[in-house]
C-alpha cells in the first residue's frame, strides 16, 4: 500500500518559493495532483517535471482548471495539473516530488512515501469537466454518484439549470484501468447569447462550489451571415464560411459517412470477457439473437427464457 504524510499544518501541502504558489498531493489510487502559478505574473503556466527519488520519470503542463482557487475568486484558475504514477514505481521508491522545468523549483512540499501514518491520503483528482462543442451547445461530466443539478452561468448571471443525469466513464492518463464512472450532462445555452460577442461560461453546484469555466462565442446564423449583413468584402466572408466549418453550431450529420471514411473508427482491442445474454420471453426472440450475431465481441452466450413476458 502506498502511503503518504501531510505537513505539520495537518492540511494540503502548499509552498510558497520566490512569487510561486504551488500545491502538491497524493491519492490513494497513485495519482498526483497539484497547482503552480506566480501571483505577479498571473499570465504566465509552468511546465512541471514529476520526480522519484531525485530522477524525473514524466512531465506536464500545469494548465487544468483548479477548483480551489476560483472558489477563491480567481477569474483565471487553470494553474493544475494531474497525472497517474506507476504502482510498481511508488511502491519501490521513497519520495516523490515535483519541480518547474528547467528552474528546478520544487512545486509544493515532497511527499514521503516511506510514512507508515494512515488515511493521509489528499485526493484532490479532477472533479468536473466542460468543453464547448461550438455554437451554443456544451457537455460534460462531474464525479458524483447521485443525479446531480448544476446553474448555468453566463458573465455572472444564472440563466438556467440542467441535471447530469447520464453516466459516462473517463480513462485517467490513457489507461482503462484507471478509469472512473461519472455523471454526464449536455446542454444549450439560450439563443440570445449567439451574438457574435465574446461570453464566458461555467457551471456552479448546489454547494456553490464552480466547476471549470469556457469562454466562446456564437452567432445567430453562422459568422459568414454576419459578415454578408454588414455588406463586408468576399475575402472577409470566405474567413467566415471557414470559421463556420471549423467550429460548427452543431454536429453535421449529413457530411457523417465522408467523416466516417476519412476518419475510421479504431479495432477493438482483444478482451477475455465472456459475456451471457438472457431475453425474457419468446417474442421476437430469434430476432433480437440474430442482432447478437453483427457483434464484433465473439465470446458470449445467449438464451431465452419462456413464458409470458415480464410487465
């Protein structure tokens, strides 16, 4: 078992070295989490080096939205960073650390991985997720095992709310084993906010905790219909019409076949899983085994079972 101590504060690891303020923690599962950033020169992220016993072994970019510091009111929290370490790896070695590239800063306090203190652990994995899908349509996810509602804010105002009802699962540092079933949620914004400005959008918790902001911008009927309506030249609509291409205000379905050529999706990777399908009742049965056998996935067993069917 990987085990890892706090600082005397008994809370997070912070450290302040020159202007940086920086966080470093350890989850029970091996995944290292932590934020950088420099309070007089806000515009600025680090690339961070992650180091076992004294050798760098990955490094990333500390650029993920931090929870903790826009709860803290700040408009710009993206200074994070996560990643999962080998268990092989910690469970052989005796400290991990982290360091700003090429300045050898170290990022909050070493953790030592020696300490034999129990339920130290600080898990402060990444809770939440959104990305613009363009125009005014969003989706995303948050780590929680009950449905759960969200506001919509828009430049600070709430315009409405929705419910991550869905599930979904996230593989962490492009491994399926490490992966986490969450609650997924897609939504649109009202049509009023598709007017060519620049708007800011993040979601708030009941507990008013802000999840990860994203700023975007839409239009009514695409920004070449705009630019047309303006009476602006042929060269400033062909930008116009690309823009619309490359962020379009929703998936088109009709170009899917092209896209799908273009864009095969990947084999499935081999499995040992063998599988059991029951049908409840005889009905239509022999159909719905003859769609079992279009599955790509050969290992599985099916049966009927007879009778009436259940209510």
């Amino acid at each position: 078992m990987i085990r890892a101590s706090r600082g005397q504060s008994g809370s997070t690891r912070k450290s302040v070295t020159g202007t940086q303020v920086s966080r470093l923690a350890l989850a029970a599962d091996g995944t290292l989490t932590g934020f950088v950033f420099d309070p007089e020169d806000l515009g600025r992220n680090f690339t961070v080096d992650v180091l076992l016993d004294g050798l760098v072994i990955k490094t990333c970019h500390a650029t993920s939205f931090v929870p903790e510091l826009a709860n803290r009111g700040m408009k710009n929290a993206r200074y994070g960073f996560e990643l999962l370490l080998d268990p092989d790896h910690l469970s052989t070695a005796r400290t991990v650390e982290a360091r700003i590239a090429n300045l050898g800063t170290g990022v909050g306090l070493p953790i030592d991985l020696n300490s034999t203190r129990k339920g130290t652990f600080d898990d402060t994995r990444t809770k939440s997720f959104l990305r613009w899908l363009g125009g005014l349509r969003f989706h995303g996810w948050v780590d929680s095992s009950l449905e759960t509602v969200l506001d919509a804010v828009v430049d600070g105002e709430t315009v409405s709310q929705l419910r991550a009802t869905q599930w979904t699962r996230i593989d962490e540092n492009d491994s399926s084993h490490s992966g986490r079933n969450v609650r997924a949620f897609d939504f649109n914004l009202p049509q009023r906010f598709a007017d060519g400005c620049v708007h800011r959008v993040s979601l708030r918790q009941g507990d008013g905790e802000l999840m990860p902001y994203a700023t975007f911008v839409a239009f009514p009927d695409g920004l070449s219909a705009i630019l047309s309506s303006l009476g602006d030249n042929g060269a400033e609509r062909l930008r116009g019409t690309l823009y619309d291409q490359l962020i379009p205000s929703s998936l088109p379905f009709a170009d899917y076949e092209a896209w799908l050529e273009r864009f095969p999706l990947p084999d499935p990777s081999p499995s040992q899983l063998e599988l059991a399908v029951v049908v409840a009742g005889e009905r239509d049965s022999e159909q719905t085994l003859a769609t079992l056998q279009s599955q790509s996935h050969e290992a599985w067993t099916a049966a009927v079972i007879e009778g009436t069917p259940p209510r």
